[in-house]
C-alpha cells in the first residue's frame, strides 16, 4: 500500500491515495491525485487525518481481490469520524454493484473516469457500469510533479489481445493508444532522470490509432509502417537519460525493438512469458513455446551480453502436467533469467480458461508446490548473478536514503543497490547518477560504495 504523489499544500480538503496492483494503477492513482489537488485538496499525512481516503484497487487474481478488499475494511477502521471512503479502480469497475452490497463500509464505488469526491457525505453512492460515459478521461488527466527520480508513464489503456486466463479486456477495454505529443508533455513535465513507460500491450502502441498515430509522432508527415513503440521509446529517450519498458510480450519483441531498447542505455528486457510448454501455451492463448524464448533471449544477448532479463510465470494452469513443469525448471535453469515472478493460476469469470473442463484442473496444494520449486531455483539464479557483480562498477541512480539502482533493476520490482557509507555519499557532488563499486550482495541487492573522483 503506497501514498500517491504530493502535490503542492493547498487550503481545503485532505486525501489519502491508497494504491494496489500494477504501475499502471500507480499512474491512475498520480492522475486522480492531480485532479483532486485541483479541487483544492492536498495529501494528507497518514490515512487517520484525511477527509477523503481513496483505495484503488487490483482486480487481476484472486490474491489481488483479497488484498483490496483487506486495504478498504482496514482504512475503513482507521478513518477518522466524518471522513469518506471511495473504492475505485479494477475492482469497482468490474464488480461494481456487487462491490458496492458487499462493502457497506464504502462511502463510493466510483468505476473508471469518475470523481471519488463527488457526493457528499449521506449520498447515494456514485457507480459508473459499462457502457455509460465517464465524466472524464484517466489516460489523458493532467499530475503532480513527480517526488522520486524516476516515474511511470501510461501509454495506452486496454488490450486487443484475448489471453485464456486474463480477463483485463473485460473491463479495461480494447487497447487505446495516447498520442506521441501527449505522452511527450507529461514525459517533460515529471522532470525525472527516468521514465518507465507501461501498457497492458506495450509493444502494439500505437497499432489502434494506425496511419494518424504514425503521421502525428513524425509531425505529420507520413514515414511508412514502422511507427509507434520504437519511434516513442527513440523521442522519451530524447528528454530523459533513461527509459525503461514495462513489459513486452514476446512475439512482438522485433530485432528493431531490440535495438531501440538497447540504443537508451537501459538494456532491460522485461519479457511476458507466462509459460513455455507449446501445448500448454496454446491453451493459454499465448505464442512460442521455450525454444524461441531462448532464441530471442540468445539474441538479445548477442547484442548486448550486459542485459538484464525478468519474466513471470503462471503455475497451475488448467492441464499443466509434471512434463510441463519439467521442461519450465529446466528453461529457468538453462536461460538463466536475472528476474522472475511466479503466481498460482486464478480461475477467472468470462476468460476461456474458465470455460476448460473442470477435468483438467490442478490442484490448488500442486501448483502452489510447483511454484515454491520455481522459486527455490530462481532465487539461486539471482543470488548467484548479483554476487558475480561485486567487485565491479555500476552507473546508480540515487533514490535517496542510502538506496539506488542501476539499469539492472526496475523500481519497485526488482532488488536495489544500497550504500554502505551513505555520509561519504551526501558529501560528494550532487547528481542523480554516480558510480558506485559493489562490495557485497544479499539476496537480490547489492551493498555498494561511492567511487569519489
């Protein structure tokens, strides 16, 4: 659970902005807080002293639903007397009414494009179902400064693609591309030293807005069919040291897309894998199978050795067998990755996976082994590649307090690169970035010290 992003102190009312589930929902929660400072309101120090307390919600898996719902009935509880509690995000999108009978504690269920300080306190609650039109577009508010040295930016909303097991399209929608100078003007108004730009399909943006999309990021002149991610990643690159892409599925992972990530100077590759037995995969929905997987990373790595690697992978997936499972283990242990995320298959209402024969179905108590085996192994791979960087020097971004990261670790995933003399740190010269030698690794960080000129 993370505060969204100050705003300058304002009179008026007080907010608290509690965030679940991805990076993009942490845009959402930036966005809504630039609204609601433009109301007047300001953030409020901790949860127990706001007017408005906001949860944004994860409807993603069921870990994820059981997590928002625990965040609403604990503020719930710590709010003080008269403040209000909105319930927004994928949840109430998605379940709505139902949310809003089964949480008598929420003061709001407020869908996708509509204002969580709306009614006043005793009011009906205010609920956005499908297909009416909301009272303003998420993707294109304007927000708050930025407070840390890097920040996510939101590309696009929705998804074209039909995945079995995900049900995202249901109730964000098909994909919706911004336009290139509209992402440009945020990118230049967060003054950070890194951008990581996401999208549920990173890789297509762009592909909905077609042959006006392609004119309008080359100033209106027509430049072919190669337009869109490359040509955005190419012009944030422009404006800030780093770009990072989160994530890329594995089809659209172009030799031009390569080089494009690789020209940045953050070659990190966050790859949507999910799995990589063939038939399994095609019961997913999904494309390749493990022996392109490595072809593609092999590329990758041909290009640029130094490459950083994460992906994440569904276990338990209806008709998931041991041989599957085997061939997953032995893809970690033979493609080495630098990152993993490992989830338990969640049976979702309206997916294609829920409609596969219950007797294909793996248990609950196997695919949680399954997973802790997956885990068990990569949790080496990574130890073992973090103690190879000790030793060497890395170009850190500097977070403050003693913490920062390097290109190998994206913010709020991965490990960090902790300073051991963080007084010898804040005496030197003033810049996000430094260099650093690594003196030690534990777990997935590294302990660094400064390299002072």
């Amino acid at each position: 659970m993370k505060p969204a992003c100050r705003d300058q102190e304002r009179a008026g009312s007080t907010y608290w902005i509690a965030t679940l589930g991805c990076p993009k929902n942490e845009v959402d929660s930036a966005k809504l807080a630039g609204r609601l400072a433009a109301k007047g309101s300001r953030p409020a120090d901790s949860p127990e002293e706001a007017d408005l307390i906001v949860v944004n919600t994860c409807a993603f898996i069921e870990a994820a639903r059981e997590e928002s719902v625990g965040t609403i009935l604990d503020l719930a509880e710590r709010r003080r007397s008269g403040a209000r509690l909105a319930v927004t995000g994928c949840m109430a999108e998605r379940y709505g009414a139902e949310l809003e009978e089964a949480l008598p504690e929420a003061d709001v269920v407020a869908g996708f494009g509509v204002d969580v300080d709306s009614p006043p306190t005793g009011l009906p609650v205010t609920l956005r179902r499908r297909g009416d039109v909301p009272s303003f577009d998420l993707l294109e508010l304007p927000r708050p400064p930025a407070v840390a040295p890097w920040a996510y930016v939101k590309v696009a909303e929705g998804c074209d693609r039909r995945c079995g097991f995900c049900a995202i399209p249901s109730f964000r929608g098909r994909q919706r591309s911004r336009t290139t100078k509209s992402i440009l003007a945020e990118v230049e108004s967060l003054e950070v030293s890194e951008v990581v730009l996401v999208a549920q399909d990173l890789a297509s943006f762009g592909r909905d807005r077609g042959a006006a999309q392609r004119q309008e990021a080359h100033g209106g002149q027509p430049e072919g069919p190669q337009a869109g991610i490359v040509e955005l990643v190419e012009r944030v690159a422009e404006r800030v040291p780093w770009v990072r892409l989160l994530y890329l599925y594995p089809s659209s992972l172009t030799d031009r897309l390569v080089d494009a990530v690789l020209s940045t100077g953050v070659p990190y590759f966050d790859l949507s894998l999910q799995h990589v037995s063939a038939p399994l995969l095609r019961r997913m929905r999904r494309w390749g199978d493990g022996g392109r997987y490595l072809e593609r990373i092999r590329r990758i790595r041909d290009a640029e050795p130094e490459a950083a690697l994460r992906s994440s992978f569904i276990l338990g997936y209806p008709g998931e067998t041991e041989d599957d499972h085997d061939q997953l283990l032995a893809f970690l242990e033979e493609v080495e990755l630098d990152w993993a995320g490992f989830f338990t298959f969640s049976r979702e209402r309206g997916t294609y996976a829920d409609t596969l024969d219950g007797g294909l179905s793996v248990p609950g108590s196997l695919a949680l082994e399954r997973l802790l085996e997956c885990a068990e192994l990569q949790d080496s791979i990574t130890a073992r590649k973090r103690s190879a960087l000790v030793g060497r020097e890395l170009t850190v971004l500097d977070h403050g307090g003693g913490s920062a990261r390097s290109y190998r670790e994206a913010p709020e995933i991965d490990g960090v690169v902790r300073l051991r003399d963080t007084s010898r740190a804040a005496s030197g010269p003033t810049s996000a970035f430094y260099r650093v030698r690594c003196t030690g690794a534990e777990g997935p960080d590294l302990i660094a010290e400064r390299v002072v000129a």
